[in-house]
C-alpha cells in the first residue's frame, strides 16, 4: 500500500494525433517501467484498431514509480481513456478516478474539438490541468499561439506549459515534476469500508474477465469477497495487482491507488462501468454517484454476404459481446436480407470498429443497413414507442407525433471552409448555436439531428474541408420533427432493408438521389425494373433501369459444349449468392452504398 | 428406343491445328510451326478414322467439317486421302456436306479445285473485314481484293461458300457497320456468319484488354445496336439468322453445325478436337490432348492415355441440349429436353419468361424470340436446373 501524498492520478487529454500515445510511451520508458528491449509504439494500445486508428476504445492504465527530486519516490496512475465522444460515458468515469490531466495540444495544430470535449470533461471532474505543448521542436510549431489560444478557448492558464517534443523526449523530465508538484495527491480513508470504482474491463481469454479498479476508500487484498453494488454480483478475488503496463500481482491495495482484480467473473456484462465495488461482509453506505447504464444511440442490422454465414456470425457477435457491454444485439430477420442482427451502439465509431472487428478477427463479410438512431413514437393511445428500426414503424394513423434526438456538434475549420461547413450543417437541418474565431480557425456549434450525421456527415465533412475540420458531439435530446418513414420499392417490391426515415421536406431530393445511386448500383436484368421511393402510399421519385440488350456467346459450336455450359452453370450458382428480391438481384454493396449522398 | 443422338444426326469435325500466324483475337487452337511433315500428319488423321469408325460401325454419316487453325493449308491430297478413308469407314448421306474453313488469300484460292476433287463441297471463308485498316488491326494477313478475287475462285468450285465477319470491332460506328455489311450482303452469298468481336482471356486483344490498352471497342448498348443492325439487313436480304451468328438463305444453314445445335453425335479428330459420341448408349464427352506433336504421337504410338471418354450425366445432357439448341431460332423440344434429363422444364420459368417476350412456346417447341436471343445467356441461366 503507497502513501496516499505519494500518488499522482492522471489522465491524458489530446486530440488524435497529438501525441497522447508518444507521450505515455515516453514517460513509461523514462521512468524504467518497461525494458528498453520490450518498448513498442502505443504500448497501452492492445488492439490492432486502436493501433491503427490511432484512438483508445478501452481504458488503460499503467503505475509508475518515480523518485521525483525533492528526494520522495511516487506512484504515478496513467489512465488512458477512450478519447472518443461515442464512448463519453466511459471517459467520464475514468476521469472521475483520476484528479488531475495533462492537456496534450500539437503546437503546430492548436486546440481541435476533441481536444475541447475531452478538456471539458476534464473539467468537470475538478480535475488540475496541466497544459502541455507537444511537438515544440518541428520548424511549424507555434507554441505563442497555441499557448493564446488554450487561454481564449478552454479558458485555463496557459502561462506554465510544459514545452515538449513526446517524440524526441525534450520536456519529458518536466512534466514528471509538473505531475508530482502541480498536481494533487488522492484522498482516502484507509479504515473505512471498501469503496472503489469499476473503471473498465475486459476480457481475457486465460483469465476471464479483468476489472481495471480505483480504490476510493478501504483496502481490498486477494481472497476477499467483494460485491458489485449495481449488480449484485459477489465474487471473491482470484488475483489482484497493477499494470507495469504488463500484469503484476500485489497483495493489497489501498485508498488512492488503481490497479486491477479478476474474480472468476465470466461475462463482461455483469461488470458495468461504474459501479462500485465494495466487500460482502462489511459494505459502504453509499455507492459511488453518476453510475449510469450504457445506452445505445445508433443501430444497424448487420447481416452476412453469405446467408450459410449466419451461424459464424452469431458466435461471432456473442464473443465480441463478452468484452463490450455497450453493444447489443437482436435477431432480426430482414425480407430482402435473410437472418442477421439488429444491432445498438454508442456511436458511429463503436459501429465501425465492431464491424471492422467482425470482419477483420472474424473473417465474415457483412452487409451493413443504413446506421438509425432511437425515434420515440407519441402514439394517439399515449404510449410512447422507441423506433429502432425503420423497418417496424407502425401505421401513421396510430401516431400522434415522432420525436427524434438531436446532438450539439462542435465542428473546428480553417476559415475558407467555414461557407461549406455552414451549408453542410444547413442542409442536414442544423441551427446554428454559436460561431466564434480563434485566429483563422472558426468554431462553430450547430444544433443537429442524430439522423442528419449518423450516415455519412462526418465523411462530407472531412470531404469539403479537405480533411481539416474536426468534430465532435454530444447528445442533447430529442425535439418533435415532421419525419417519415421512406420506403423504396424495386421492381414495384417494398425492400425492407432500405427503408430509412427522413424528414419530410428532404424526402424528395434524399428519395431521388437514392433511386438515381440504386440504378447505378442494380445490375442490369432481363427486364426493365422501376426504382420508386415512396411516403406511405405515395411514389415521390422514380427511376428506371432498362433491361439489359444483349448478353449471347457469340461462338458456340462442338469444342466450346462443355466449357460454356460449365460456365453457364456457375453463373447460375453465382446468382444463388446474390440477394434476390423478388425477381431482381441486388449486390450486397448496394445496401450501404444506395444511402451515402453527394450533396 | 432410338438414341437421341439421332435427332441430330452425325457428323465428323477434323481439326488441323496449324496457322501462318496467330491473330490476336482466336483463341482457338492453332499453332504456328516451321515446317509440317503432312505425311506424318495425314496417317495419324487416318489411324484416328479407322479407331473412330470401329466404335461407331454403320451410322450414317452427314457431314465432315475441316477446321482449325487454318486448314486451307492442307495438302489437297491429304484432304483427298481423309475423305476417301471415311467413305470407306461409313455410309455416307446422299447429302453428305464437306465444309473446310479457307483463308481467303490468293495462294490458298490456287488448292481451291484440289479440295473440290478430295469432295469438299462447302467452303467457309474468314473475311473479317471489309477494309484492309481493319484486316490488318485484327491481324489478318490477306487484303480486301485479295478476298473478293478468293470468293469468286471459291464460287467456281464450291457449291456452297460462306463467308465470315467480325463487328465491335475497335472505333467501329453503328453505320460504318451497316454499310460494310451491305457490301457483304450485295455478294449474293447465300450463308454468312457474322460475330460481335469477343475479347477472350489468353488471346493478344484479351491482355491489351487488361491493361487497358484496347482502345476504342463500341459499349455495350453500341454493340447491341449492331447486333439488332445485322438482324435487320440479313432478314432484309433473305437471309434471317437460323442461329445466333449465323444467316442462310432457307436450305443453305451449315448442316455441319445443325449437328452441334441438335445436340446430335460428332466425332472429333485432331488436337485438342472434342466429340460427343452415343456408345454403348451412353453419351459419352471425348476430348484429345491439345499440343499438336503430343497428340501426333500419341496417335503414333497408340498410346491414348491423354485422350479422355467421359459419360456425361443426363442432366448436363439436357442443359447442353437446351444451351445448343436455344441457339437456333427453332429453338428445342420440350419432351426431348425432358427424356434426356428426366426432368421437364420448370413452367413457372417458362411462364416469366414468357410474360417477358423472351421465349415462345409453339407446342412441343420452345424457341427464343429474336429479343430472347441477345440476351440468350441470362435466358438459359434461368431455364437451368439449380444445381
């Protein structure tokens, strides 16, 4: 057990790119945490995805042991947190576990918008904030700037920066001094009853399920029955110890101090983010406040290419289940798509990577629908009906109103893309909140429907400002809008899984441009097909493909018998893959590629 | 019970394998060699004559087909010596048709009364072109006038003679087409086969293609358009299409490749020559190893390892059935169809297919329309059986 003024907990706030990870990299290597021989790039990044992307989806945490230089040696508790809004929740409870942050601004970038969101979440937790200006040595760096604009933006004090290059390790020394000096020490009771927090878990696959753990108040040592307060579940503590960043076991650990317990816990369900942990025999009075359920905002059905697939993707989805509690999964059984899974997420992002996830460690292409959000139906009976699925909206005459949620964006862009950023967020039915400059950089703050950026926003964006806005969100609530349901029919078949809801004065121009990307996307047939969008009864666009002219071998004699029938049968094979809906066949890409618009 | 085979009759096809050069859009078998010993070559053809005939004692025969390669560079008397061995080995039709495939170059219109004392009665002339730029871009090596000078010593000694065109071809307009085939048409000829030009794998074209350095060939719906051009001006000049790519005044169709569409039995004799022959009153696939010295002495030694006799399974009868004979405007039988695989088509596809004026029923007949023909691939993927 370490002395409580001797620990220092802190987070890393940054936007991507920044130099979060470098950072935490450099300080676990300065401080002989790891074995020179055993330093990798992103060592608290376990996944491939986090890696690659370049983002955090779980949290991490690494203890450090430091002899500062009044002489005292400290434990230093890095918590990585998810640096991503979908996973806001989490980041808030993992900096409700730390009291103090390093605020990581690129010096040649300045302050970006997720910078400000993680930054305000920072806040929020009372944490101490100490501003760092990483990537000082690069000839672009403007640390005078930088420093301005973390003082016009965030409002904090940017006077005693911490100048540094993560990359080069210039300024690393420094902001080991800044943790131990500038930020505070936990505070704990160490005779009370054991109060901790469930920061994260996860799964491993020898252990079971890890709990990443901050100690409040008591001591909790190896063999002690615990009991999750939210849950109910009780355990007793197989293994209990820190990372270094690898798992090292210790007997005990005391108020203050973060460290991790497995406990014969088999599903990462029954560990919620959040909620506290406590011992069977003697609890705390009170659990830890703000422990909330994880909830999802956006669904998709996620279907195979190859319906044989399905199987694959049910075990597939239920091990990924395991180690993500946010996501949820449904069967769900699509006319034009067969058996998949109706599947709930935190966001856009948690979506990609869980089918990134399935297709990539699992191996099964996938069809995904088009991304909704949560549409609460006001019904003339005074139920209310939460709509996850375009697909199951009832009759209009049952319905009273439709509300739907709306998100507060804040979207940072160079000055000479701001007109198309505007008329982007215009045109999704954004209302402007607030538009300020810091230097030639704008910030604007729209008002948005989830439904308007759950498709494609965020890739238009970084389309019409060539790759230099950047965005975040936060949800704000959800507001009474004319919205519809659209249906497009194909050959004159309604096709479930393209319907999606819209609102209805951007029916039509949303209605042709989908018909206009189906026509591209259908192959010709046999036959001419109608493409139709269309408002309950009403067909409010219209395409035609024409049906396909010639397809004939134009030689077949003797020799070529075998050979062309050979390859008329596999044609014919090829076709049983295709999705077939009603007498047309629709390639799976067109599912997803039908909805993304040019606008 | 008659074997089905003789709904379609008999015939024999004799590959010779070997070109004065490759054009860059066959991708048939043929081979370029030096120096060919037709010696060597006619016994072998011989000896494959006589093994054939011993398994197919006493059918009568319709028709001999030279082709390749170019067999317009055979030795009149090789061609003389085939056909007096076949007219011992079979009866042969009153009718019987002998076809052999002829440059039409000046030196290969010289063999033209050789062949025609051997017993060849029909010739089937590569024209490609009606423009020497074109010839010359698709790799032939006669001119235009040397074509035209070819056809007249072919009528002389011919009964019959067809000529052959090729269209889609690169930077070739809808009308650039219809007058080219016009002049064709304006010939007199009395059978013409006219093909759209077909980019295979393995061929010169087929790897330009892939690089993307076959520049100018007409899109899909152009080609289309003279697809329906062709259909049009050959009905106009009396002779409608009797298969996809072929047109013939009435009694002047290929009675050679009729066999193949009524899905009767052929024997194939040659490299890499295929067959399908009724023995033992199994319809069996024969094939022969493709490399032209390989088969020769295989043929040589006897030694028929590499040459493969395959019963072929009743319901790939009848797929092959219905792909050949959808071919043919008359289109198929529907009971015949049925007896070869044991199963009938499938009314419900019938019936759409139907709806979509894509094929006609005539009571036992089920024929394409002339819509159902351009796009006769997707209509017999649907026809089928899912396999």
């Amino acid at each position: 057990m370490t002395d409580l003024k001797n620990i220092r907990n802190f987070s890393i706030v940054a936007h991507i790119d920044h130099g979060k990870s470098t950072l935490a990299d450099r300080l676990i290597q300065m401080t002989g945490t790891v074995a020179e021989r055993d330093m990798k790039a992103q060592l608290l990044d376990a996944m491939d995805i986090e890696r690659e992307r370049g983002i955090t989806i779980k949290a991490n945490t690494v203890r450090i042991d430091y002899p500062a230089k009044d002489g005292q040696h400290y434990v230093l508790n890095l918590i990585d947190t998810p640096g991503h809004v979908d996973f806001g929740y989490e980041v808030s409870r993992s900096m409700q576990a730390v009291e103090g942050s390093l605020l990581v601004v690129d010096a040649t970038q300045g302050v970006e918008a997720q910078t400000l969101a993680n930054v305000y979440q920072a806040i929020e937790a009372d944490h101490e904030i100490v501003p760092v200006l990483n990537k000082i040595d690069l000839p672009a760096a403007d640390v005078d700037r930088v420093a301005e604009q973390i003082e016009d933006v965030i409002g904090i004090d940017a006077t005693d920066a911490v100048q540094i290059s993560a990359k080069t390790g210039i300024g690393i020394p420094d902001v080991l001094e800044a943790i131990v000096t500038r930020l505070p020490a936990p505070e704990g009771d160490t005779e009370a009853p054991l109060k901790a927090m469930l920061v994260d878990s996860y799964y491993d696959a020898y252990l079971g399920v890890v709990v990443i753990i901050r100690v409040i108040d008591g001591k909790i040592r190896k063999g002690d029955r615990i009991r999750m307060m939210k849950t109910g579940g009780t355990y007793p503590i197989d293994r209990l110890g820190v990372f270094r960043p690898k798992m090292e076991n210790i007997d005990e650990l005391g108020p203050g101090e973060i460290g991790f317990i497995t406990a014969s816990i088999k599903q990462v369900r029954d560990t919620r983010v959040g909620d506290t942990i406590t011992h069977e025999r003697k609890p705390c009075a009170e659990p830890l406040p703000g422990f909330k359920p994880s909830q999802p905002v956006v669904f998709c059905g996620l279907f195979p290419v190859d319906s044989a697939e399905f199987e694959n993707l049910r075990d597939a989805i239920e091990k990924l289940a395991l180690n993500d509690a946010s996501f949820s999964y449904e069967m769900e059984t699509s006319a034009a798509l067969g058996f998949g899974f109706r599947c709930g997420f935190l966001g856009l992002l948690h979506l990609e990577v869980i089918r990134d996830r399935l297709e990539r460690e699992y191996d099964i292409d996938l069809i995904t629908t088009a991304p909704s959000v949560i549409y609460h139906l006001h019904m003339k009976d005074g139920t209310t009906v939460e709509l996850h699925n375009p697909a199951d909206m009832p009759d209009l005459t049952y319905v009273d109103h439709i509300e739907e949620p709306r998100i507060k964006a804040t979207i940072l862009v160079p000055d000479e893309y701001l007109g198309d950023v505007l008329k982007l967020c215009q045109d999704r039915r954004g209302v402007q909140l607030d538009l300020t400059y810091a230097g030639n950089r704008a910030m604007v703050v729209y008002d948005l429907p989830l439904n308007e950026v759950v498709f494609d926003f965020y890739d238009r964006l970084k389309s019409v400002t060539k790759g230099y806005a950047s965005f975040d969100y936060q949800m704000i609530g959800y507001q009474q809008d004319f919205l519809v349901k659209m249906q497009i029919l194909v050959n004159d078949e309604p096709v479930d899984a393209l319907s999606v809801m819209v609102h209805r004065d951007r029916a039509e121009a949303r209605g042709r441009a989908m018909c206009e990307k189906l026509k591209e996307l259908i192959p010709r047939h046999m036959f001419k097909i109608p493409i139709q969008a269309a408002i309950g009864g009403r067909v409010i666009a219209r395409e035609t493909l024409a049906a396909m002219r010639k397809d004939v071998t134009a030689k077949c004699y003797g020799g070529d018998a075998t050979r062309k029938r050979k390859l008329l049968e596999k044609q014919k094979a090829g076709k049983k893959k295709m999705r077939q809906f009603g007498k047309v066949e629709i390639p799976q890409s067109a599912f997803i590629n039908a909805l993304k618009m040019d606008d | 019970m008659t074997e089905d085979w003789r709904n379609g009759g008999f015939g024999l096809y004799i590959h010779w394998p070997f070109c004065q050069a490759k054009c860059p859009y066959c991708d048939f078998n043929s081979h370029v060699a030096a120096t060919i010993d037709q010696s060597r070559w006619q016994a072998a053809y011989l000896s494959e004559i006589r093994r054939l005939a011993a398994l197919t004692p006493g059918r009568v025969l319709n028709s001999v087909f030279f082709g390749g390669g170019t067999p317009s560079l055979m030795d009149p008397d090789v061609v003389h010596a085939i056909m007096d061995e076949i007219r011992a080995c079979w009866p042969t039709a009153n009718d019987l048709e002998t076809t052999l495939e002829a440059n039409p170059s000046s030196v290969e219109a010289g063999r033209f009364r050789g062949y025609a004392q051997a017993g060849v009665n029909r010739v089937s002339m590569g024209f490609q072109a009606l423009n020497n730029d074109d010839l010359r871009r698709l790799g032939r090596l006669h001119t235009v006038e040397e074509a035209f000078a070819a056809y007249d010593t072919a009528r002389a000694h011919f009964d019959r003679v067809s000529f052959d065109l090729i269209y889609a071809r690169q930077d070739q307009t809808p009308d650039a087409w219809r007058a080219e085939l016009s002049t064709a048409l304006s010939m007199g000829i009395d059978h013409l086969s006219a093909y759209q030009l077909t980019i295979e794998a393995g061929t010169a074209f087929g790897d330009r293609y892939d690089r993307g350095k076959l520049r100018g060939l007409p899109d899909d719906d152009t080609a289309a358009d003279m697809y329906f051009i062709t259909q049009e001006l050959c009905e106009r000049a009396g002779l409608p299409a009797y298969e996809v790519s072929n047109h013939a005044k009435h009694g002047a169709e290929s009675k050679h490749n009729l066999i193949y569409w009524r899905y009767g039995d052929y024997g194939g004799i040659g490299p890499g020559a295929h067959g399908r022959l009724t023995l033992n009153g199994t319809r069996m696939a024969t094939e022969t190893p493709l490399f032209p010295t390989k088969w020769l002495e295989m043929v040589e030694n006897s030694a028929f390892s590499d040459f493969k006799t395959i019963a072929i399974e009743p319901t790939e009868q009848a797929a092959e059935y219905l792909m050949m004979g959808l071919r043919k405007s008359t289109g198929i039988s529907q009971n015949r169809f049925a007896s070869i695989g044991g199963a009938p088509l499938k009314t419900n596809v019938i019936n759409d297919l139907r709806d979509l004026d894509l094929i006609a029923l005539d009571q036992d007949r089920l024929r394409a329309t002339p819509k159902g023909i351009a796009v006769l691939n997707a209509v017999i993927r649907e026809l089928l059986p899912d396999g």
